[in-house]
C-alpha cells in the first residue's frame, strides 16, 4: 500500500508476480491467492508451524463458528461487536463468524484438568477469522475481511508470565531475521478513554506491570488508546518503504478471560488456582505480513520463500533433455525449480524474466557436456560454470539455513 513508489506496492506487485487477486463476485476484502502466492503463504506457514513447534507450542484446530454465547462470555460481543459480523440463525440458536480464536483456545484448555505440572501449556494455531471491515479501509492483503491468524496462547502460572512473554518476543526477533525485515519500533498498547475497554483497574494495573517487566532493556513507546478490550499488549511495529507503520506481531498478558471463563489448574497444594494467559503472534495476520514481505523486498523473496527457487534454461532444444535433467534433481531435493525452454523466447527475454528468481542455471552445449551449469545470481553476479552437484548443494545449503548470501565465497 505505497503510492509513493509503485514499485513497492504490494498490491499491484502481487497482481504483476501472479500472488493473488480479487473478484468482485467473491467480494471486496476476500483476495485469493494464486499458485505463486499461495507458495509463499504455505512457506510462511509452515515455517511458524516448525518454529512454534521447536519452542514447545502444541498446535490445534478450532471451528471459525461459535455461539453468540461464547462471545458474550469472552467479552467480545460487548467491546468488539461493531468489528463482528451479524449473527445467523441455525437451528434456534445465534451463531457467530469469530473475530478471534482466544475464546476457542479459553475452552480447549477448559476441556480438561490440569495440574501445575503441565504449565506452561503452549497452544498454537494457523486459523481463520473474520472482522467486519468497512468497505473504504478494504486495501490488497492490509485490510481484510477474511484472515488467516497466527495465534497461540499460553496458560502459566503468574511467575512463569513474564518469561513466556519475553520467549514470545525472542520468537518473533528471530522470525524478522529470517524473513529478512526488521522491526520499526517496540509499542506498550494501554487503554485510553471510553467504555470499549474491561472496567477492572486492578487488572490493566498487574498486566502493565508484567509487560514493563517484559520489555526492561527495550526501548518502547507508550501510548493510549490502542489496547486490546481485555489488557494492554506490546505491539512490534513495522513500516513499509514508504514510513507508513502498522502492528504485525503482539504479545498480551491477559488476566481477563482466565477469569470470564473460570479457567484453573490444580496447584501443589492441591487447591485450584487461576492460570494468566499470554496471547501471542510471531507473524500475526499472514495475509498482512506477505504484504509486508513484498513490498520490503520488492517481490525478490529471500531464497527459502520465493516462489520459484532455481530457473533452468536450456540455450537451445537441444539441451533441453539435460536441463529437464538438473530440474528433475533439484525437485527430488525438494526445491522449487522449474525449465524456461526456448519456446519462451530469446535467452535474455527468459533471463530477465527470471530477475526475481534468486538462482538461474543457463545450460549450453558445453555445460550439457560436461554436467555443468553457468549459473547467474538475482543480484546480478555470475559464478560461472560449475558443476550441477555443487549448484545443487549450494542452493539447498542456503534455503535449508534460510541464508540471506545467495553465493558464499567457498
């Protein structure tokens, strides 16, 4: 979303690189993604999913629908329900499309007992969710109606709060240097004015505490009036090229719904006791964090996430068995390549076709020859000729480590 340098803006770069679009018969705020895009959203996805998992998360599915009731209870239809979509009748009852998965997570830990032994309880899940945006902020992959969340939330004990929030934002600094981005500045979200925001002085009191506590050694902003209903939050802020900022991840300390939906765990001294709830996202909404990676990058997407990873392009037919060759083996390693032939046009209208692609190995009758390839890099250096094994291992090593030099020097 950046008039300022067409070039960087994500919405008519997603169109140009084929990453999604919109119909109006789907409706405003319902983008699709297209098969490039949907690459990308899957890389990104899974990546969460692995990072999640390697910090101990344990994932989840949960139904978009819920109960009116369910809402009621979370406190969401009383401070959030402008945001919501209208109710719908089914079978007697109000069922609602939901802004948010915490009161779904709330329940999941509800449904069993737990004892202090199993906290920290860490549940995450890549999950759809629905907000009821007016028409005129409806904008590419920024604004929608229809999105797909990165949530997790943790259930610990009051002393275990403050480190599990401060683990949630390790995550994410380490997320944004994979990604290649970079955080803008850190924000402490406090209530402001008015009646959309929990009346419980006592609980904003103890979770702004904690969350200073989690954010000593930071250097952050506090402002008001940009809070979530039920606690203040830390927002990473993120600016696109043009300086315009908006909140990609969070991490909330949350004594409120513990509390609204009489959750507990079984202490050592045998009596029950109320766990805090961490809401957190490394990557918050997927549909805005792919906006942001393409206009931070232009659409030339670190290696591990692009599209397509390596571009084989056979000079003439005659080469192009063996290029189908390294093509069959870079896929067997479980990149993403694809062959560019000469039906697609002169050698430099398919090199710069392929300007996005990090990797491009140009096979000519020597290089069929020889088990070579004259590779040619995105940022416009030119290896040479090498041989397919180390191509081939060269690229694998750089997307399994998710490196950010195309070309280290051997």
């Amino acid at each position: 979303m950046n008039a300022d340098n067409p070039r960087h803006d994500h919405r008519r770069l997603g169109r140009d690189l084929g990453l999604f679009d919109t119909d109006p018969l789907i409706g405003a705020g319902l983008p699709y993604w297209l098969p490039d895009g949907a690459v990308v959203r899957h890389t990104l996805e899974e990546y969460v999913r692995e990072a999640e998992r390697g910090a101990g998360y344990r994932h989840v599915y949960s139904p978009v629908l819920g109960k009116r009731e369910l809402y009621e209870i979370s406190g969401h239809w009383d401070h959030y329900s402008e945001d919501m979509f209208p109710p719908m009748k089914l079978g007697g009852e109000d069922v609602v499309l939901r802004p948010s998965l915490c009161p779904h997570h709330a329940l999941i830990y509800r449904s069993r007992s737990h004892s202090y032994r199993e906290l920290p309880l860490r549940i995450a899940e890549l999950g759809g969710m629905y907000r009821s945006e007016l028409s005129g902020v409806l904008g590419g992959l920024t604004r929608v109606r229809s999105i797909q969340l990165n949530d997790a939330h943790v259930f610990c004990t009051l002393d275990q709060a403050v480190e599990e929030a401060r683990a949630a934002l390790a995550l994410i600094r380490r997320a944004y240097a994979d990604l290649g981005i970079r955080a803008a500045r850190y924000r402490l979200s406090l209530p402001g004015e008015g009646d959309k925001y929990v009346a419980d002085p006592e609980l904003w009191r103890r979770a702004t505490a904690l969350l200073e506590q989690v954010l000593d050694g930071v250097e952050y902003e506090a402002v008001e009036g940009e809070a979530a209903f039920y606690g203040p939050k830390i927002d990473v802020q993120i600016a696109d090229p043009a300086g315009r900022e908006s909140t990609l991840s969070t991490v909330q300390i949350d004594f409120h719904q513990p509390e609204r939906f009489d959750l507990h765990y079984i202490g050592p001294d045998g009596a029950k006791h109320r766990p805090v709830m961490v809401h957190r996202s490394i990557i918050g909404s997927v549909e805005r964090a792919v906006a942001h990676l393409v206009e931070e990058h232009g659409g030339a997407f670190p290696a591990w996430l692009a599209p397509v990873q390596l571009v084989v392009l056979p000079v003439a037919q005659e080469q192009c068995a063996q290029a189908e060759k390294v093509v069959r083996r870079a896929l067997d390693l479980g990149l993403r390549a694809e062959l560019a032939g000469p039906e697609h046009g002169t050698l430099g209208a398919r090199v710069r076709e392929a300007r996005l692609v990090p990797y491009v190995a140009v096979v000519g009758q020597r290089e069929a020859d020889g088990e070579l390839a004259a590779v040619r890099l995105r940022d416009g250096r030119k290896p040479g000729s090498v041989r397919v094994d180390e191509l081939l291992h060269r690229v694998r090593s750089v997307v399994e480590d998710r490196g950010a030099e195309l070309w280290a020097a051997a």
